[in-house]
C-alpha cells in the first residue's frame, strides 16, 4: 500500500501525539508533561498539524469531492474541538481522551480515503458549461427575412 507523503507525515505526528497521551494516562509523563491541559494543548497542537499536513495540499479537492466525506469528517472535527476547548477550561482527562480519540478517528478516515484516491485517481474537475453560467436559458436567435 502507497501512503501519499502528506499522510506520512500526519502518521508521524499522529503517533506522536498518542505516545504523549498514553504516557500521560499511565502516569509516566515527561517532564513538565503531568498536566492535563499542558499534554492537551501539545495532543491539540499536533492534530492540528497533522491534519494541516493531511488535508490542506487537497483542500480544493476536499471541498469539490465526496460530500459524505466531508461531512462526517467536519462532524468529528467539531466533536474535537469541543472536547478541546472543555479540556482546556476544565483539565478534563475526559476531554483529553475524546480529543485523542477522534484524532485517531479522523487520521485513519483519512488515510484510507487518501490511500483510495492514490489507487483511482481524484475525481475529475467539474466543468461548467457556459451556457449554465448565464441566467435562463439562451433566447431563440432570429434572422432578418
């Protein structure tokens, strides 16, 4: 199976940011690291950047491909970030976990709709008629008799 290098590096920083979280949940934290919110702010930081490595190079595409997609994906981001922000204001460990979780979530979706793509192909662009451009259809042409 061929990885794009795009998710290469969201795997890199994905397992990064699950090393950092498991070593806070068995309380063996690096130092400096024992906080929830200061270990939530470094697992947020990396999710952001993995997912800013993942999706932004195909962002056009993204918006222009499969709907379904889309829509899920963004249903789990926005669960993540609201688990993000309650883990920040409250040092939620629950928090913690769910932002975990849906990161895992999303960066394997992505993976394997990525690693898809590579195999087929993206969808070709979609093309706009100049006749669909204009308001109304176009008015029957006369010729003077």
């Amino acid at each position: 199976m061929h990885l794009p290098r795009r998710d290469i590096i969201a795997t890199g920083l994905v397992a990064a940011a699950g090393f950092l979280y498991l070593l806070w949940a068995i309380d063996s934290a690096l130092p400096g690291m024992s906080s929830t919110r200061v270990t939530g702010v470094a697992v947020l930081a990396l999710g952001f950047a993995a997912s800013a490595s993942a999706v932004v190079p195909g962002f056009d595409q993204l918006l222009h491909g499969n709907k379904a997609y889309l829509a899920i994906t963004s249903l789990i981001g926005l669960a993540a970030a609201a688990a993000g922000v309650q883990m920040l204001i409250t040092a939620s460990g629950a928090g913690l976990a769910v932002v975990m979780a849906a990161m895992a979530v999303l960066w394997l979706i992505a993976t394997i709709h990525h690693s898809v793509l590579a195999r087929t192909g993206p969808p070709p662009p979609q093309v706009i008629s100049r006749q669909s451009v204009k308001h109304g259809p176009r008015p029957p042409r006369t010729t003077p008799a």
